[in-house]
C-alpha cells in the first residue's frame, strides 16, 4: 500500500457539503479518475458538511457505490472527545485562561511576573515559555500551578479582582489536576500518530486509554490519587480534606464524563473494524472475505480519499 499526497484544493465560497463535493469531484475529473475505483473516505470536518446522512460522505458513496468505508479521523475524534469536561473542571480552565491571558497580553505584567519570581527564588520565572520553546496548553496550566503563589501575590499587588481565585482552596485544589490530565491526553493524541498508524493499532491505543480511564476512576474512589501527582502533592501539603473530598467527586464525575460520555460517543465498539478483520493480524483466522469491509482494498489501483477540512 502506498500513500501520497493527490493533491489540495481551496474552496471557493462556502463550506457545505454540496460546495466540498463539487471542488473534490472537479480536482477528480481534472485528473480522468474514477471514483468506482475510491473504496474508503476519512474526514476530519464538521459533522454536518461531512456527515454519512446527508454530507458529503453520501454524495461520495452515492458516486463510487454503497461498498465504499468511511471513517471519521481518529486523532480529530480524540480532539473533540477530550473537551468534554465536568462543569467544575470547565469553569477553572476558563478562568485560568483569564488570568494567563491578563498576564500574558502585558509585556509589562509578564516582565514583572518575571521579576516577583526571581525575587522569589522560584524554580520558574517564566509562565508561558521554557529557554528553547512556547508551553504547550497543559504545560502552561501546570507551571501556573507551580508558580500560584507568585501568581497569587502579583494579582494582589495589580488589585486584579482575579486574586480571588487563588485563595479559594477548592478552586487551587482543582488546578493540579488540569495540570496532570491533559500530558495524558495529549501523550495518547501522539501515540495516534504516524505514518505506520492503522486502524488495528489506533483502535488498541484507544482501548487501552479507555482502560487507564476506568482504572484512574476505581482509585479516585478509593481515596487514591497517586495517578494525578500533582494533586496528590497538594492534598498532602495543604491537608485540605474539606477540598480533598469536594475535588475528588469532581475528578471522578469528570473520568466518568470521559470514559461514558466522550469515548463511548465518538469510539463506538460498533464501529471497532478489528473484529471484522482480525485475519489482517492472522491470516489462519477462519474468515469470510466477502464479509469484511476491507476486502475492498486488495483490489488493484484502487485508492482512498483522506478529506482535511
């Protein structure tokens, strides 16, 4: 199997499915392709202008015939999955934006930020980058954190109504865990990646995450949280079981809004294609070729569409 890149065309005017059709099916003809001969289509868009009721997705098959596959991106899949959050976790995140944002738009807030941590003697002094690159989102909320004292005491020396965030103990308590949850997401959004990814290896990534998730929850119950260090740390230097108690249900409303919710939605086990294929990865699997969605591929010249909108 080969992959390449066909081609990449600009739509003109507007983004709805029957405009996307007629742009790809145009860049098709100019090429004297057939589409009888595209057997599968992944697009990472919108639902509605890509969807497989009335999107572009059933102008396609509609065009090449009902036998061609058709996914939705698994790392986009992931992308959407995790936003999903408890409300709680929602309005931290938020309000975190808020006062990076405050900090950040200021070159001369950030200087003295800057200042007020040397000062300090803290180990950051910077809260958005390293010596060598911009942080990435999870990695500036946990510098925020490790750096929410100095925060803490800048807001107040500004008269930021912003402070008042950081002398909640509940709203702290809940930082930490923003700050070790998203390197997990976005180590498993990496491991969707490459050029050697198949379905077999995305599908066993994810139900592996899937896992972690269930496992993360059974601990959380139990009063364990030595998954999230972070927040285990501050539970054992404030010795806030008030906020430990309050925090730990929002933790685990949030694992079961990601494991139920998220990935139940946007990784059906109906539509988990390992099952249908298992003689990929063994070939004396007892098997029906005609039965399997894939068999289409062993077809000569055929070829798939990978749609980026």
């Amino acid at each position: 199997m080969k992959e390449d890149i066909l081609g990449v065309s600009e739509l003109p005017t507007h983004t709805t499915s029957s405009e996307i059709f007629k742009t790809l099916n145009g860049f098709i003809e100019e090429r004297s392709l057939e589409w009888k001969k595209c057997v599968g289509i992944s697009t990472d868009g919108a639902a509605r202008p890509t969807g497989r009721n009335s999107g572009l997705v059933t102008k396609i098959k509609n065009m090449a015939g009902n036998s061609l596959l058709s996914t939705h991106c698994y790392i986009h899949r992931q992308n959407l999955a995790s936003r999903k959050m408890a409300p709680e976790l929602n309005e931290t995140l938020s309000q975190s934006v808020r006062i990076i944002n405050y900090i950040k738009n200021s070159a001369l807030n950030t200087r003295l930020l800057t200042a007020l941590c040397d000062e300090m003697g803290s180990d950051q002094q910077n809260l958005f980058h390293s010596e060598f690159r911009w942080l990435s989102r999870g990695e500036v909320l946990k510098r925020s954190y490790e750096l929410r004292k100095e925060v803490k005491l800048f807001l107040i020396h500004k008269k930021s109504d912003l402070s008042r965030y950081f002398q909640d103990n509940k709203w702290v308590a809940r930082l930490p865990y923003h700050s070790d949850i998203l390197p997990y997401i976005n180590e498993f959004n990496l491991k969707l990646q490459g050029p050697d990814t198949t379905i077999f290896t995305a599908w066993n990534k994810t139900e592996s995450f899937k896992k972690k998730l269930k496992l993360w929850l059974n601990m959380i119950a139990e009063g364990n949280n030595e998954t999230f260090q972070s927040y285990s740390d501050y539970i054992m230097e404030a010795d806030d079981f008030y906020s430990q108690n309050s925090v730990s249900g929002v933790i685990a409303a949030d694992l079961k809004m990601l494991l139920l919710l998220s990935f139940g939605k946007y990784y059906p086990e109906i539509e988990d294609l390992r099952r249908q294929n298992t003689w990929v990865v063994n070939p004396f699997v007892e098997h029906k070729e005609t039965d399997s969605p894939l068999f289409n591929y062993r077809q000569t010249k055929a070829w798939k569409v990978l749609l980026i909108l």
